[in-house]
C-alpha cells in the first residue's frame, strides 16, 4: 500500500510541474466566447464528392498557393506561394506549367493578391505589409502600421474602383508563424483596414473579429463581405446608404471555416472553406484555463484537427448555389476562381493549384 500510496504522490507531483511549466510558458490570455451551434454537412451543405474530379496543375511549381487573381486585361491567372515567389499562368496555354512565369518575390509570405482597373497588383503578405506590384514588377510596400501600431498578420484584400483597398488584419496578437494560438485565445483583435492611396493613409473599418480573413466587395461597392474564421461566418458591412458604416451577419453557422472569397462578374462570391469546424477548440470555449495551459505547447505542435476540401457559392442575398466537397483528393482549399467552364481551386497546404470543369459539378 505505501508503495501504491509513493506511486500516487509521484504521479501528481509530476502532473502538477507539467502543469505549472505549461502555465508559465504560454502567452495565452483566454477569454470565454460562445460558438455557434454545432452545424453538420447536412442540409444545403450535405456531404458531397463533387469536387472528386479535381486535377493537379503547376505541380512542382511552389508549396502553398493560397489565394488567386485574374488579371484585368491579358487573361493570366496571378498565384502566390509560401517562398514569396508570386507568378502567373496562361490558363489556355497547351502546358500550363510551362507558361508559368516568375512576377516577384516579395520576400514575405504572400496571401491576398487582387488587382485594380490598371494592372498594378495589390498584395496582403503576412510579413511585409500591404504592398503594390506595378505591371513591371516593382514593388513598393504601402502600408505596415496604423496609429503607430505593427499590424501584425495581414492576410487578404479586396481593391475598390477609386483605388482604396480594403485588408484584413487577422488578429493583432500573434503572428503567422503562431497564428494557431488565436484560436485558443480568442483574442479578438482581427480588423478590416482601408488604405487610400491619394492621401497615403490608413484607416479602420471594423474591429474585434475573431481573425478576420477574406475580403470582397459588391459588385455594385455598396458593402464589403468578411469571413471571419474563427467563429465560422460571413459577416456585410455597408459602405454606402442608410446603413453606411454598420454592419450584419451575411451567413453565419457555417460546418467549416472561411479562408479568401471571392467575387466573379456575375456577383456570385466564391468561398473556400480551409478546415471543417474544431470540435476540441469550441469545446473548451467555456474553459479558458485549459486553454491557456495549451498556450504552452509550441505552436507546431498544434495542428487542426481534421483536413477537408470544400467550397461553396453565394449570391447577393446569401443563397447557397454551389456546395462542393472533398474528403481527401484536394484539401484545406483556400480559394476558388472560376474562369470559362473551368473551377480553379488554391490550397495552404497543397504543393499545386488544381483545375474542375463547371460542367461536370
């Protein structure tokens, strides 16, 4: 029995030096939130394979191709990797690989890339700031601050016809390289930015989002629409009317997370969706104690808790009219683009872009 009894008091005494050291190793300032009900593949988002058919192209060009852009005048399709090399392709060339062709390397890591009427790209890197890429490839970094402050994970954006560009900052407490800790901690210090570049300024739009993703205006640029990823939604702030300067939730109780959106002529807004929702993160919501003692894990130690592949489409009004799903031949899809009868889909975790004829979903 005193051996059982050592045992025990072994046991707890190493317990509790694990607990302490996690509580003194993180970072973590948790608060408690409330996740939305949990939301299956059911309904308008029923489980599908309809993105089954996807076919890999730019296969050894770069790891990571997270968000895409077409060009406005010359047809090329803009992607960017985790190496900082931005290149474009010709989507009708005979080898797609080998039309593509080396833009820049920004040095950086970037994710949201949009253009505006003249060509100049407008790049969301999540080390070196908003930046702009001329049609000779010159870069000039616009903006990294606001009221003195870093920005510190900026991450998508959308570039008005009067040349403001609108960017998320996806939280202000942790970086790229532990951006998974804003999960735990629920900082909520995701923003949405403007730039202007005719007075060279930056100011805010929204504040206190749940990191704060990608970026989309109208068609007729009388809102913006916001995924915020953290709490799985979609929320359409008004830039113009009556209700100029508030903003609503656009579609909310998603079943996965919303990365970069995106807007075709038509006015439909394509979604990627980079993970289904985390049980375990939603489930410790109420327990920030918990959390806090995940804090001291490193960071790429976590990693989410499942892989999927989804996309879906939305008009103006919030309808679903596309739900396309994958289990495993395309995952944590981040971006989707259709061009023609072609869907183009990106991926943060992906060593290529991959291609589905619209006709065949």
């Amino acid at each position: 029995m005193a051996l059982f009894l050592k045992s025990i008091y072994y046991s707890l005494g190493l317990c509790a030096i694990v607990v302490g050291s996690l509580y003194v190793l993180s970072d973590l300032q948790p608060q408690v939130w409330q996740p939305d009900p949990e939301q299956s593949l059911t309904g308008v988002f029923a489980k599908n394979e309809r993105l089954s058919g996807l076919q890999p192209i730019l296969e050894s060009v770069g790891y990571g191709p997270e968000d895409m852009a077409l060009h406005p005048s010359n047809g090329m399709i803009y992607t960017a990797f985790a190496n900082g090399d931005i290149i474009y392709f010709d989507p009708q060339a005979e080898d797609i690989t080998y039309s593509a062709t080396l833009v820049n390397n920004t040095q950086g890591r970037p994710l949201g890339i949009r253009f505006d009427a003249t060509g100049n790209m407008y790049v969301a890197d999540a080390l070196r700031g908003l930046l702009k890429i001329d049609p000779q490839g010159r870069i000039t970094i616009l903006a990294t601050h606001y009221n003195g402050q870093k920005l510190q994970f900026i991450d998508h954006l959308a570039v008005a016809k009067d040349g403001t560009v609108y960017f998320s900052n996806a939280t202000q407490r942790f970086t790229m390289h532990d951006y998974v800790y804003d999960f735990l901690e629920t900082s909520m210090t995701g923003g949405i930015f403007a730039y202007h570049p005719e007075s060279d300024t930056v100011t805010s739009v929204m504040s206190g989002l749940f990191f704060a993703n990608g970026v989309a205006l109208a068609k007729q640029e009388d809102f913006l629409l916001i995924n915020e990823t953290g709490k799985s939604r979609i929320l359409k702030h008004w830039l113009s009317g009556d209700k100029a300067g508030t903003h609503e939730v656009f579609i909310d109780n998603l079943p996965a997370m919303p990365d970069n959106i995106y807007r075709d002529p038509y006015g439909v807004f394509w979604v990627g969706l980079i993970n289904l929702r985390d049980p375990l993160v939603e489930k410790l919501a109420p327990y920030p104690f918990i959390r806090q003692l995940l804090g001291g894990i490193p960071a790429n130690w976590l990693a989410p808790s499942s892989e999927y592949g989804m996309v879906i489409a939305l008009d103006e009004e919030a309808q679903v009219i596309q739900n396309l799903q994958t289990a495993t031949v395309y995952t944590s899809i981040t971006a989707a683009l259709p061009l023609g009868n072609i869907l183009y889909v990106s991926s943060l975790r992906q060593a290529h872009l991959a291609t589905i004829p619209l006709s065949e979903l």
